[in-house]
C-alpha cells in the first residue's frame, strides 16, 4: 500500500513539473520568429540601481516609475540631433500605431545631452507622440546608466581633435553603434554647437526593468510591430 501511494505522489510530482516547464516559453523558438528585427537574450538582463533620471523640472524620477510595470523601450539621443533621433523616433511612433499590444508598452527618451535638453525633452517628444517621455540624467547617473546598458554616447568635436586619443581609448565594438559622422564641423563650432556621436538601437526592457532585446538598424515599423507583439504575447 505504501508503495503504490509512493508510486502514486512521484506521479503527480512528475506531472506538476511537466506542467509548469510546458508553461514557460520557448525562448528558442522565439528569438528564431522575431530575428533579425529583434535580438533576444537567451535570459533577461538585470539591471543594477534604481536607474534615477531627471524631468523638464530637473527633479528626480525613477524609470520605474514611469514605466509603471509596463514594457519599456528605450531611445538614447538628443533633441538637436539633425537626422538620426527624429527618423527614429517617428518610426517608433509607426512601430506603436501598428501594435496591438501597445497599452502594454511605454517609449522613454532619453537625452545624453542633459546641459541642452532638459527643459525641452516634454516638447520634443511630443512632437512624434504625446505619450512618449522624455527624461536626462545627471552626468554621473547618465554615466552609470549608459555603460550598464552598453550605451555609447560621445561628443563629436571632442572626439574630432582628440582622435588619437579616441583610438587609444575607444570602447570595444558594440553592435548598437550607430555613427553621425561630423565632417570639418568640430573645429570650427561654437561649444554650444556640437553633434553626438551615439547608439542607435532601442533597448527593450521588461516590466521588472530587466534589458530582454535590442532592435537594431534599419529600423521598420511594419517588421516591428509584430515582433514586439509576439515578444509581449509570449513574454508577458
């Protein structure tokens, strides 16, 4: 009798295993649908801190609380950026217009030009989509947040007359790099005239502010789309 009710547990033991391993998601089979529109990682990233950005008002805000556990992407550039941060950020507007899922996604801006921006991030965004925020951070939490997502952002004059120095001390290949070449621009701008060199791709983070995927160049709205869908179906 002991036998068969010991018999009878590893049973159901067995079954409550097979159950929730055929809950999770197949990770696998995912980034195979969703590539190469979307990079996932095989396990979400966690993100050290609690990532403190600034408002228009320069006072302090928490990405999670503007997230407010919803999905996140997030965009690094800067509002005078000429070409770059505009394409992009209209194609996020597209990319969100076409979603079904987009109640469940917040698009965070946020410029790695604190001392030009903040005061303007509220106005700039909302000319792509009124939803969409725009946040800084302070030098040294930009700094912090920048390398734990792998973020590159220089200033272009600087890297201009100090291009040994650059080579010296550049940082490693990252495939989010994306270069706004400023040709015979940086010697002769004013200090409060200069472009930003800066990553290019869009960072998606889970609701538990964990980094899940990168969308890289080009960027497609109608590609996208379903790819984020499928992300947050699945994921969520």
């Amino acid at each position: 009798m002991k036998q068969k009710h010991l018999i009878l547990i590893l049973i159901i033991t067995s079954l409550i295993f097979l159950s929730y391993y055929a809950a999770q998601p197949n990770i696998k089979n995912l980034k195979e649908q969703v590539s190469p529109t979307v990079s996932v990682y095989p396990s979400p990233k966690t993100l050290n801190g609690n990532l403190s950005l600034i408002d228009d008002n320069n006072k302090s805000v928490s990405l999670s609380t503007i997230a407010n556990n919803k999905w996140s992407i997030l965009y690094f550039g800067y509002t005078s950026c000429p070409d770059v941060c505009p394409i992009d950020l209209a194609i996020l507007n597209q990319t969100v217009g076409k979603m079904n899922q987009a109640e469940k996604l917040q698009v965070v801006f946020i410029s790695v030009d604190p001392d030009r921006d903040v005061g303007k991030l509220t106005k700039f965004v909302g000319r792509f989509n009124a939803d969409f925020v725009g946040l800084s951070a302070k030098d040294e939490d930009l700094r912090k947040l920048t390398k734990a997502l792998g973020v590159y952002h220089e200033i272009a004059q600087i890297k201009q007359r100090s291009s040994h120095d650059h080579a010296n001390h550049a940082p490693k290949a990252d495939h989010t790099k994306m270069t706004m070449h400023m040709e015979g621009h940086a010697n002769h701008a004013p200090k409060s005239d200069y472009l930003i060199d800066h990553t290019a791709s869009y960072l998606l983070l889970n609701p538990n502010l964990e980094l899940v995927g990168l969308l890289t160049n080009p960027h497609n709205a109608k590609k996208m789309a379903p790819a984020l869908d499928l992300i947050l179906e699945t994921l969520d």
